[in-house]
C-alpha cells in the first residue's frame, strides 16, 4: 500500500478543454492543493492558473518532475502522449491521476502498470463515469439483491447536437490528433472507452466475448451494435452507439446522452441520463416484480450532474492518497476497457467472435484514420 500523504501536492499536465471539469475536486478539497499547470501553450497555461487560483504555470512537464515538493500529477495530456508522460512522471517517484484512455495500446498501458508498481507509486485512471452518481447508486443496488440474479446490462449511446456554452468554448486542437494517425480509432476508442469500463465494473464481470458490426458516419462518428458475452454464462451485454446528427439533446455539456439497463430475474434499473438531460424522468428508477407486489421506485435526489462524476474521480484519488489506500480506475482495470473497446474494432471488421483477453496492441478499424 502506499505512504499516506497528509496534504498532498498536485500540479496539472495539461489545460485543454476537459481540464476545467477534472480539476474541480482539487480545488474543492481542503485536503489537497493544486500549485501547478503545465501546458505546451504558454498563454493557456497562465489563464488556466489564473483562472483555478494556482500560483505557477510551465510549459516544461521537466519542471513539475523536478519539483520535489509535488506529490501527484494529474495528466491530461492528449492519449497519445499519455505513455511518455506517465513513464516520466513515475521515474521521478510522482503518484499518477491519468486521464481516459490510458494509452493507445494494450502493449503501452501494461508497461505504464509494470513501471508504476516498481516505481513503488500510484498509476489510476480518472473514469468519470465510474463516480457519476446514478451509475454508482445502480451498482449497490444491483449488489444488494434489488432485481435479484443480473442477466443483462444494455449500454446506450446517441450522440446528436447541443447549443450549451460549454461545448461552444472547446477549442478545435483538442480535436485535431483525435482524427489523425495520433488515436487508433475515432468515438469507439475517445469516448466509448467510457462504457467499456462501465461495462466491466457495474457488474464486476469480465467479458470473454465480442461480436459487433462498426460503421462509419462522417469522420468521427461509428455507429455500433455490440453482443458482450460475460464470465457468468447467465449473463449478456448490449451497446448501442448512434449518432443523429439532425437531433438536438439538452445538454450542459456535449450533444449525447446515455441509458444503462441492468435486467435481473426480478426487476429491472434504469439509469436514464448522464452526460446530457435528454429525458423528463428521474436519472434511476428501479422496477421490482415479485409475485406478491410490483413496485417502481424512482430515485430523483440523486446528484444527475455530469460534471458530478469529474468531482467525485477527484476527490476519490485525494482520499487514496490521505489514506494510503488504493485508488479505482486501477491500472490492470483500464488495460481490460483497451482490450474490449480493440475486440469491438477486431469483431466489427472480421465479422467472428473475439475474446478480449487475447487482445493485444491496438486494433486499428477498416478506414481509420479518414
């Protein structure tokens, strides 16, 4: 386990257009201090620091690894640099909060594990989703019995478009390398690797087999109906991605949306918004149907704010760091979401069924990049 750090000390890798909402949690807790932002734009990295109330700002990550007094970097650094700059920042004994997805290989990101934990130090990825509240309120009741045995978990997926200022703010370079050969894949590897990892952990099941179909729409976009088949042979999975390019989602963030489903032998829970708010209905409802009484409970106190799930991945690594304990997203558990969303390019383009666990490397789609 690691050493307990008291009041530790955080510098920011990089300020781009998600920075704002990891960032948050540190600067909400008392028990923790942001003193750093690094960034390879001088002049975003000032802003940044200006704007979080943070008294230094580089452009040099040497400048942050060199600083002993900084316990823990925050990296959030586009996928492609993920692996240097994790490799550097454990060298130099820093504990690791690394932005989704860990890498862009399975190869890359089991190395970033093995250094971390001969380096003796904290590697975790922050999963946002994994703290949202309503997925994290559906996963204890799935645990404590509420629909009985699980036998399905449907995850869906539609994107569309949105008039909120902060999608009207990002800037067009934190695009750029995801539509190039700096990513391996377009919205099934950038924003999807979200729900292979919700996938995996509302469950606590691995997948041992993949079928899909992958399509493209426009350069980004791929359409994709999936068949995850778990451990437990009692057990399937569905993920649906769709893209409307025509539909408008109300949205304080991006155009899109998510369901998650879990159906169990007797009732069902519904997880009914996340990033956006495109239902009138509360964010869980739960539906128990035994033979005595049918009941729907539905859950409308629970925090539904995405930005909440940015929040709470934040404070979550301060409380491993404080304590001493170890942090989820491990490492070995974003190796296994790489190996599931490559399965889905793997199956989707040989048209067979493919165990993740055999995946290794990446597995580039048919067309990519456009």
């Amino acid at each position: 386990m690691p050493t307990p750090i008291p009041s530790p000390r955080i510098g920011i890798v990089g300020a781009g257009n998600i920075a704002s909402l990891n960032v948050v949690g540190y600067l909400e807790d008392p028990r923790c201090e942001v003193v750093a932002v690094c960034d390879e734009f001088e002049d975003r990295a000032a802003r940044a620091a200006s704007a979080w109330g943070v008294p230094r700002s580089t452009t040099h990550v040497e400048d942050l690894l060199a600083d002993p007094s900084i316990d823990a970097l925050e990296i959030l650094t586009p996928t492609h640099l993920h692996h240097d700059h994790v490799l550097a920042a454990v060298a130099a004994g820093k504990h690791v909060s690394c932005q989704k997805p860990l890498a862009n290989s399975v190869d890359d990101a089991r190395a970033m594990a093995r250094a971390a934990e001969e380096a003796g130090v904290v590697l975790r990825v922050s999963e946002c989703f994994r703290h949202y509240p309503p997925l994290e309120t559906a996963k204890r009741l799935v645990a404590e019995g509420a629909i009985g045995r699980p036998t399905h978990l449907r995850l869906r997926t539609v994107v569309g478009q949105t008039e909120s200022a902060f999608q009207a703010g990002l800037t067009t370079d934190g695009y750029v390398w995801r539509l190039n050969h700096q990513s391996p894949g377009g919205h099934l590897f950038d924003d999807m690797i979200h729900k292979y990892a919700v996938a995996l952990w509302l469950l606590d099941q691995d997948v041992v087999s993949v079928q899909a179909v992958v399509r493209r729409r426009d350069a980004f976009f791929e359409p994709c109906a999936a068949v995850f088949e778990y451990e437990d042979p009692g057990l399937l999975g569905t993920m649906e991605v769709s893209y409307a390019p025509d539909m408008w989602i109300r949205s304080d963030y991006y155009g899109a949306d998510e369901f998650f489903e879990v159906q169990g032998d007797e009732g069902f829970l519904w997880v009914t918004r996340c990033t956006g708010q495109l239902l009138d209905l509360p964010a869980v409802v739960l539906y128990q149907g035994g033979r005595g009484a049918q009941t729907t409970t539905s859950f409308p106190h629970v925090d539904d704010d995405w930005a909440s799930g940015f929040r709470r991945a934040s404070t979550h690594f301060v409380d491993a760091l404080v304590e001493g304990s170890t942090p989820g997203m491990s490492a070995a558990d974003a190796v296994k979401a790489l190996q599931l969303c490559f399965a889905v390019y793997q199956a989707g383009t040989t048209r067979l069924p493919v165990d993740p666990r055999t995946v290794s490397g990446a597995v580039v789609p048919e067309g990519w990049p456009p």
